[in-house]
C-alpha cells in the first residue's frame, strides 16, 4: 500500500469529521441538521476502519494517534448524545408528556377515584353500624392496638426508616402495579383493588375515630397520602383503559384498541413510579416522626397536594399555549 497516497485520499473524510466535531463540541447537537448528524455517524465508522488499517500498516505513531483521538472524540460525541437525549425525552416526558396524559385519561382516574371513595364510605358505614364487619376487613393485631392500648400502630416505624421506607414502596409499587394488570380481567380485578382499599381505609378512619385517636391517625396520612393515594388512583385509572380495551375497543380492532389505551396505561405507570417513590420516602422518614408535630404534617400534606393539582393543571396548558 502507497501510504502517501492512502493518507492523501483518506484526509479530507478525518478533516470534515473534525470540523463537524469541533461544532458539536462547542455548540451542541442542535447545530448539526439531520444530514450533518447522519454523516457524523458515517465519518465516525469510516475513520475507525481507518484506524483499524493504520494499524495494521504501521503507518506511523502520530497519525495512528491523531486517528485514535479523532474516533474517541466523535464515539463520545455520538454515544453521549444519544444518552442526553435519552435524558431530555425523560425530562420532558415528565414536564409536559405525563400531565398531558393525566388530562386525556381522567374519566378513567375519576372513575378508579370514584370506586375508591364508594368503598371507604361503605367502610365507614358499616364499621361503625357493626363492629363485627371491621374484624372481617382490619388485622385483628391493629384492632387489639388501637382498642386495648389506645396507640396507632405508626411508632413500629421509628428506628427502622430505610428498611420501613423501601418496604412500603415496594408494597405500593406492587398495589399500583396489580391496579393495573387488573384491567386484563376486564377490569374486575381492578375494581376489586379500588373497592377493598376504600373499605379498608374507612374501616380504619370508623376505629381511630372510636379511640379519639383520628387527628394523630390524619396527621400521619396526610404527608405521605398526598400523593400515594393519587398515584394509586392513576393506577386504576391506567387498569380502567386497558378494562376498556378489552370491553368497548369502539373503532378501534381489539388489538389496535390495546396499543392505544395501553400506550396511555404505560405512561401513567411511568409517571407514578416516582411518586410512590417519594410517597414512600415520606411515609418512612417524615409521616411518623414523633419530633415533628401534627400541624406541620397536616400543612406539609396539604401543600404537596395543592402542588400536585397545580403540576397536572399548569403544565399542560404551558405545553399547549
């Protein structure tokens, strides 16, 4: 092999993928069109055949050098900025694509929501017309706790935070989750999750409210409960669409109505995952702290609440506007 002439015909491709470097290294990826993006790509697998060859030809250590610089800059520039915009997407999807999707779905969440509170009202009813039926839905250990002892059951937590904290988000990961995947048993199984954890909160909410002990009881939900119980509410809202899928696929084919409503699913799934997540955090570390005191935890839950509302509301109309 002409080495001379080798280099000589190969140069002009190591200068134009240095030129293109050089502009994304100091101006981004939006400086580059979708051709100038293609060609990088292309330049890059060209020069590192290159390299491969001087190598092999031993064509001299400063170009082989120049050449191994020259791949590295541009395998950086191609693999991390594939990564930061797999980074945007996720940033974006939060600001804007999960509000966006809250607001098309929300019949599906308000009817979960609905299903929710329907079962913490019948709970509440019954529980407090007849003791027998609390037994049937609240741990027989919690009733002895609040009744004989007059205490929550919330100062276990103290002392085991972290292992308390990843259990429960682990629990409500899993809740959410079954939420969801009940919407392949036509809903039913879903609508079962709803109901019970209604029942099981408004049989709760009748036993403090027996033993005085309510406003501590509401003071460790709230922080915590601002957004678990949404997240919850999303899931089955996410288990509804796939309930609707499956029943009413309207104009859609059954399995184009699937691709659909599941798209829509998948993203509220991916939307709530960190919200249980700080849920969890909260109920771990803040929800039973006994040094702070009730009115904050109130205030604290009360805030995240309104905060969540304004996230849900704002951004999609900023993403619209």
């Amino acid at each position: 092999m002409n080495i001379q002439r080798w280099i000589a015909r190969r140069e002009p491709n190591w200068q134009r993928l240095d030129a293109l470097l050089r502009q994304l290294e100091h101006k981004g990826l939006k400086s580059l069109n979708a051709g100038e993006i293609r060609e990088v790509a292309s330049l890059y697998r060209s020069v590192a055949a290159d390299l491969a060859r001087a190598r092999t030809q031993q064509v001299g250590n400063i170009l082989i050098h120049n050449l191994q610089s020259l791949t590295t800059r541009a395998y950086t520039q191609i693999y991390q900025g594939s990564r930061r915009q797999e980074w945007q997407a996720v940033w974006d999807f939060y600001l804007w694509g999960f509000p966006a999707v809250i607001q098309q779905t929300f019949l599906y969440i308000a009817t979960a929501t609905a299903l929710f509170f329907v079962g913490l009202l019948v709970g509440w009813w019954y529980a407090w017309q007849d003791p027998t039926f609390m037994s049937l839905i609240v741990p027989e250990s919690l009733i002895s706790q609040v009744r004989d002892k007059g205490e929550l059951w919330m100062g276990s937590i103290v002392g085991v935070e972290p292992l308390a904290s990843s259990g429960i988000m682990i629990n409500n990961i899993k809740v959410s989750f079954a939420a969801v995947a009940g919407g392949m048993t036509a809903g039913a199984f879903t609508t079962y999750i709803m109901v019970f954890n209604g029942l099981l909160i408004g049989a709760i909410a009748t036993l403090v409210s027996q033993n005085n002990l309510a406003y501590p009881f509401w003071a460790f939900v709230f922080p915590h409960g601002a957004l678990e119980l949404p997240a919850i509410f999303f899931a089955g809202g996410a288990g509804l669409l796939l309930a609707k899928a499956i029943l009413f696929p309207g104009k859609y084919r059954p399995r184009d109505a699937l691709k659909f409503y599941g798209s829509q699913a998948v993203q509220l799934v991916f939307g709530i995952v960190p919200m249980l997540v700080i849920a969890g955090i909260i109920e771990g570390f803040i929800s039973p702290n006994p040094i702070i005191p009730d009115p904050l935890k109130y205030l604290l839950g009360l805030g995240l609440f309104i905060i969540l509302v304004i996230y849900c509301n704002r951004k999609l109309t900023s993403a619209n506007s």
